[in-house]
C-alpha cells in the first residue's frame, strides 16, 4: 500500500472535503477522487460517504484513520530527517505576534549570516495553535510565551522581557484593557494580573496590531501591558505613562525531545 495514497486518505478525513484536501495537498480534486478510489480498490472497502456538506468516514474509514495517520506522520518524520541528515536544510519557525514583532527579524538575520543555504518557513499564531503544530512535527522549533509544560518538548534557549504597564500621559480613561488576542498566554497573563490587583470589571479591547494598540492608549481608550521593547520600537516610550512591572515575561524556544534540529547547539546560545 503506498503511503501517499494513505497521505490523501487522511487530508480528505481532516478536511472532510475532497476541494479541501485538494487544495491541502496541491492536487487536483480529479486525482484526490482516483486516489481514493485506488485505496478503496486495494482494501475491498468505501472508506467514505457522501453527504451535502462533503464526504464523512465510513465504519471501515474510522478504523483505518488513526492507523493512517500514524504511518503518515512516521513516513513525514523520516522524510525530514533524512533532509536534514548531513546539515539543516529546511528549518520550520512558529512564533506569536509579540515575538515576530520583538526578535524575528533579528533572529532570521542572525541564521542567514550561519547558514546562508537553509530555507526558512514561519507560521505566527497565539500558543496553543503553535504547540499544536509543533507536537504534530509540522513545526521544527518554537517561540512559546510563558512556560510550554509539555512532556514531549525540551526548551533549547530562554529570552526575557521587561514588561510595563502603559497608559495616557495626561488623559482619563475607563477601565479597559487593550490586548493583542484572546486566546493567547500573554492575554491570560494580563488579565489573571488585573484581578490579582482587584481589577474585576475591567472591559477588554483585542487589536491584532502592537502599533495601533499604542496608538490607542495615548488617544485614551485604555491601558495595555506590552514589553519595553515593543515601546521603543514604536516610538512610544516618550508619549506614555509608563510602569514597569516587578516580574519578566518568559519567551522559550522549544523543540520536539524526539527531533531536535541538527542546530540545536547554535540555537541554544544564540542572542536575540
């Protein structure tokens, strides 16, 4: 049985979509629809039915998805390794905002000047769907606020923040806090900070955008707790109240403990 026949069994089941795992997979819906058949031929099964909506698994579907997908995540493992055998060819970097917005760029600066001849790939979103990503082998390293806690991941290198409060210079404003996205540790942070300072009824205000964020506080919306090194990317540091807080926001680079990039080492003294 080819495993990328079993490849597209798996998209198809995720997607619940033939357009979709086409779309997934770079293939054109007409050869996702063989392919499926091809698999259906050699089983002696249909693995899905159709309805409105898409396709859905089968009985005989749902008892070979998890075996699939095994062997398609074990089959993609190797693969990666065996490119990166010799040297790093191909390094896959997930990272939230605040930290595309702090050190990325000097990051990215830093691997071209070592290693001229390794591809980058980013992928940016709040914590959870970056360790979702990075557990799933779709990620090489990470860039996680706060600590990962994870039993499968190591913490190659460790960056510290100053973080402040920042509010109008000469300005009242309501109990709003500004913040970057909901689902992120650093949100969850901020606002477990306002109710331990009895802070309970405080209204939030989420703009994807750290330049805005600022802008918005000096006009007086509200306050919003970022790191200095943000402020001073922007600008802001003459324009607002600032307050430094008594404790430092930890960024981890993680990595996988069962596939730790072949520059692990340079990683884990990197400076950024």
């Amino acid at each position: 049985m080819e495993s990328t026949l079993l490849k597209v069994f798996v998209s198809v089941a995720n997607k619940k979509s033939i357009s979709l795992a086409a779309l997934e997979l770079n293939f054109t819906q007409s050869n996702v629809t063989l392919r499926i058949k091809q698999l259906e031929k050699n089983l002696g099964y249909l693995l899905f039915h159709r309805v409105p909506s898409g396709v859905i698994l089968t009985k005989e579907g749902e008892k070979l998805y998890p075996l699939a997908s095994e062997i398609v995540k074990k089959v993609e493992i190797a693969e990666l390794k065996m490119k990166n055998l010799t040297h790093q060819e191909t390094l896959r970097i997930g990272s939230g905002q605040a930290n595309v917005a702090l050190r990325l760029l000097s990051f990215i600066d830093k691997l071209n000047k070592k290693y001229p001849n390794m591809q980058l790939e980013f992928y940016a979103n709040a914590n959870p769907q970056i360790l979702e990503k990075l557990l799933d082998y779709k990620l090489d390293i990470a860039f996680i606020t706060g600590e990962p806690n994870h039993k499968d991941l190591i913490v190659l290198n460790k960056f510290y923040d100053d973080l402040y409060m920042v509010e109008p210079k000469n300005l009242e404003y309501n109990n709003t806090l500004i913040a970057y996205k909901q689902d992120s540790t650093h949100y969850k942070f901020l606002a477990s900070h306002e109710k331990e300072r009895g802070n309970l009824d405080f209204k939030t205000i989420f703009i994807e955008n750290y330049e805005v964020m600022l802008g918005c506080v000096k006009a007086g919306m509200g306050k919003a707790y970022v790191s200095k090194m943000i402020i001073d990317k922007y600008f802001y540091t003459n324009e607002l109240k600032l307050t430094k807080l008594p404790n430092e926001l930890e960024t981890h680079l993680v990595c996988r403990k069962d596939y730790i990039p072949m520059i692990a080492t340079y990683l884990k003294k990197i400076k950024l």
